[in-house]
C-alpha cells in the first residue's frame, strides 16, 4: 500500500519535448510538494498545493507547470525540456495546510534524462 | 536568509561504532530543524524533528539529535551503526521568514563490517 506514488519512474527524452510527471497520495492529505533533487543531491522545493489551491510557487521557469485536479493528485508537467531540468522530481505530501513544520511524506522520485 | 551546513558529504563508520553526522543551521530568528533519511533510489523519511519542546530529540531507529543553540548545531548521533543504517542522510531547516523548508546538501553514510 504505497502511500505517495509517482509515475514514471524513469523518464528519458529528447531535448524540446514536452512530458509530465504523475503524483498520487493515499495519505488523506491536504497538502502536496513537488521538489528538485539535482545530481549534487541538493534538494528544493520547487511547488505547493493545498486542496487545489497553489500555496508555494517557488523561482522556476514557467515551463514547469502544477496542475492539482483534486486534493489526492498533483501533476508536473514540463514543457520544452532542456538539459539542465535533468534531475530527481520528488513529490511529497502532509497533513496541514502549509505548515512545512509537518512531517511531509515523499514519493520514491522520477529520474528525469534530457539528452 | 536561512540555511543549513552539513559538514562532511561521506562519512564511513565501522559496523557497531558511533555515528555522528554533522549539520549547522543559520537563522535570524528560532528554527524548525529536521533530519531526513534517503535510502537508495527511494524518497526521504522523516526521521526527528525539532520543534522548539525538548533540546534532546528521539527519532526512530535509534537515532537522536541534540539542539544546541549556542552553537547553531543540530548533530544527529546513533550509539551503535547497523548495516541497515547505510544511506544519505539530510538536515533541514524551516523559519516562519522564509516560509520553506531549505535542506543541506547531504551526507551519505556508509557502514562498514
């Protein structure tokens, strides 16, 4: 019984394409994250929602795009894929609104390759 | 603007000997601090966190962590390496401020026999 899924896990593709990354939790939660590992390990959060409605929208480029068609899913999609979005996408959930105090449970991450 | 150190991106212990993994924060105003468990080709997990009660903080396998204001640090300690322990390991740091959670590049942990 997973608790935070994510879809694909490994993602190879073409520079210029456009894919998206799939999100489930069966937590219950409210809140849901999606967050950038890059090779060097370092992690940043890069999206938030809560029940639908986006709480957190750090500085990315605006070809990454969230989309949360109800409060257990929240989708990334990439659009014009360049060879620096190459990295681990992490999605994560918690119970509370906002409160980035709250334990956030991960999913296992998508291996993104832009060649 | 807060961050967090962790001193050390490898750290090799043997098998039965203590653990100390290092993390330093920086925040003008009172942390939240974490530690975070990532084993291989998986997502973190949550394994103490500090949230202003108790300076000591027991987390799950045996791990624990000490807040020590006077010295920014948050050290997470295990008296005894397993095997299992073997994992990159991440501290993290949140402030009301800056309304996120911001994490130190990782400190991968290897145990040896």
């Amino acid at each position: 019984d997973t608790a935070v899924s994510q879809t694909p896990k490994y993602l190879v593709t073409q520079m210029g394409n456009d894919k998206s990354i799939k999100c489930e939790q069966n937590l219950g939660h409210d809140t849901m994250y999606w967050y950038k590992q890059d090779s060097k390990k370092f992690l940043k959060i890069m999206f938030s929602y809560n029940n639908k409605e986006l709480i957190i929208n750090e500085t990315v480029p605006n070809r990454f795009s969230p989309k949360s068609p109800d409060k257990a899913h929240l989708n990334l999609h990439i659009n014009s894929l360049e060879l620096g979005d190459s990295a681990v996408y992490f999605c994560a959930s918690s119970q509370l609104r906002g409160a980035l105090t709250d334990t956030q449970y991960f999913g296992p991450g998508t291996r993104l390759t832009v060649l | 603007a807060q961050s967090v150190t962790q001193l050390g991106s490898h750290v090799s212990v043997s098998e039965g000997a203590l653990v100390l993994l290092r993390c330093n924060y920086s925040s003008s105003v009172p942390p939240y601090l974490f530690w975070y468990v990532q084993y291989p080709n998986q997502g973190l997990q949550l394994l103490l966190k500090y949230t202003s009660a108790a300076t000591l903080v027991k987390g799950i396998n045996g791990f624990e962590a000490e807040f020590k204001k006077s010295e920014t640090s948050f050290h997470l300690t295990k008296p005894s390496a397993h095997m299992s322990d073997a994992a990159e390991y991440f501290c993290a740091v949140y402030t009301g401020t800056a309304s996120k959670l911001t994490f130190g590049t990782g400190t991968r942990l290897q145990v040896t026999l």
